[in-house]
C-alpha cells in the first residue's frame, strides 16, 4: 500500500515552508523576484524550511488519528501547539488566526470541543481548510473510497471543521477539499478526478438544507472552464472560498508538484496556507518521490514530521 499520508503531509509541509518567508507580500513584488526555492528568513525571519501553523495543526491531527477519532483529543493538541509551542519547527508559534485563537481559549475555559468553533460569517479565514487533510485518510480507513455520500463521513469533516471553524461555509470548504483529495488519491487523470471530487460534494451539499443556502459561494468551482478564469481573477487572500479557489486553480494550471507550489506561493498574500492548501493535493495526486530533494533535505524535524506521517499510515494497517 503507498503511503499516501506521507505525499500528502510533506507535500503540505514543504508548500508551507515555501511560502512562510514571503506571507503577506503581494503579487506585484513576488512577480518582480518570484520564488523558485526555499528561502530563508523573510516576513517571520526563520531559517529555511520553517514551516508555520498550518503544518504544525496538521501534525496535530495526523498524530491524534493514529489513535483514532477523539475531537477532544484533538483540541487538546491544538492548545499545547498555542500555549507550549509543540508541534513546530523551532519551538515558537509565529503565525496564528484570530478564529483558531478565540477557539482555543474557549476550550481552555472548559467549552466541549465542538462548542469551540466560531460560527459568525467573519469566522471564514482558512484556518480550518488549511488543516483538515489528514481526515481524508482516516475516512477512507473506515468507509472506504465512497465515503462523500456517506452522512457520518460528512459529519465528521464538519465536525473536525468546527473545532475552530464552525461557520457553514468553511465546513462546505473542507468538505469540497478533502473530496478533491480523496479522488486524487490513485488518480490517473487530473481534471477528471478534481471534477469528480468537487462534483460529488457539491451535490452532497445541495441536498442538505442548511448548507445549500451556502452553496453559492462556490459557484465558480463548479464551471466547467474553471481551470481557464485568468489569474487576475484569482484571489489569494485568507478567506476561505479565495484560498480553495486559488489552491485548485493552481493544482489544475500546472503539471508537477514543483511548478503547482511554485504557482501557489507566487499569487501573493497567504502565500504560506495557499500553496499548503495546493501542496496537500499535489503532494496526493503527483507523489512522494515528485517533492523536490532539495526541498524535503531542508525541512525542519523532518525526521519527526514523517515519522509522524508513518505511524498514521501504520495505525491503519492495524485496524
Ligand atoms: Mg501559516
């Protein structure tokens, strides 16, 4: 069995590195002096192959899954990522969403874990989107490839959602996103597969009430001639529906995991939770082995980042 866990992590962690130097910057500068590599310092003044929140939330999924699902578990990583700076690459927490933050403190106030979530329409950065890849794997550990028709399936990307980001249209987001995963994962052909994966949620949403009314922010993911919108037409921003769109897009413009991170990180803005959006679904569809070397050789803890890949990978073999 491949190891789809590790292509998907480390293809997350390494887009993440790429673009944490250059966060926020925009993409008339990054078009002058585009970024091609790993660089260090930058907007948060770390060393190359830092990678930031994104990353470090994810890890805090990957290793809470290996022991199976337990929201609670989960939010307990989370706040020893906020409070005590595990699960990052140099022992500081540098970049965190006001959302995400707000959820923690509740939950360290002895909120239940799925009471946590903001659930207002500013409550829609990417701060859930930008984590919620390992979810992919354990739903496929335990309802198989299908499991988007699958109500409890659903449930539980809306729930892992909520834990910070409890507003419909993130949950919509990650609920879109890790279908588009799933179909990529063995996929021989790209914009069939991201079609499918986008179709399938999309239809999972119009026939629940409550999300349907929600539905329309995703309306140009759906056109067939999405991949052909311009780039001026792309947003890059924090705002959830920008973020997807721009990860997609970039995922669908480009033919390697390089070239498609590349794009990602070159939009501007969220340079580092944009291209770690794409970077999961890079990583899924093209593979390991397609991360550059010279990428993955710089990463922080990138013994322990994928040994924490590994041990989710195993824990499913054992179920
Ligand atoms: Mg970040």
């Amino acid at each position: 069995m491949a190891n789809h866990v590790l292509a998907g992590i480390m293809g997350l962690c390494v887009a993440d590195a790429l673009g944490v130097p250059v966060e926020f910057m925009d993409r008339e500068t990054l078009k002058r002096n585009p970024v091609t590599g790993m660089r260090s310092y930058g907007t948060y003044h770390q060393p190359a192959g830092t990678w930031s929140d994104d990353t470090s939330m994810t890890l805090c999924l990957v290793e809470s899954l290996t022991k199976g699902l337990d929201y609670h578990d989960i939010m307990k990583g989370f706040l020893k990522w906020l409070d005590e700076a595990a699960y990052t690459s140099h022992g500081q927490v540098f970049d965190v969403g006001n959302t995400t933050r707000q959820a923690l403190r509740r939950f360290s106030r002895g909120i239940p874990s799925l009471e946590c979530g903001g659930t207002t329409e500013r409550d829609n950065g990417n701060g859930s989107l930008m984590r919620i890849l390992p979810i992919v794997f354990y739903l496929r550990s335990v309802y198989g490839t299908d499991f988007c028709e699958i109500d409890e399936a659903l449930e539980i990307i809306h729930n892992v959602s909520a834990l910070t980001h409890a507003h419909k249209r993130s949950q919509i987001a990650c609920g879109i996103y890790v279908s588009v995963a799933s179909m990529l994962i063995d996929a021989t052909d790209l914009g069939i597969s991201v079609e499918t994966g986008i179709h399938k949620a999309i239809e999972y949403y119009r026939n629940h009430p409550g999300f349907s009314d929600e539905l329309h922010h995703y309306e140009r993911l759906t056109r067939k001639d999405f991949d052909k919108l311009d780039e001026t037409e792309i947003r890059s921003s924090g705002y959830v529906v920008d973020t997807l769109e721009a990860a997609i897009w970039c995922l669908l413009k480009t033919r390697s995991f390089k070239d498609c991170v590349l794009t990602a990180v070159n939009l501007g803005e969220d340079t580092d939770t944009v291209a770690a959006v794409a970077g999961g679904l890079a990583g899924l569809y093209y593979g390991y082995e397609s991360i550059p070397n010279d990428w993955l050789s710089v990463i922080a803890k990138r013994d322990y980042v994928e040994s924490l890949c590994n041990q989710l990978h195993a824990s499913f073999r054992g179920r």
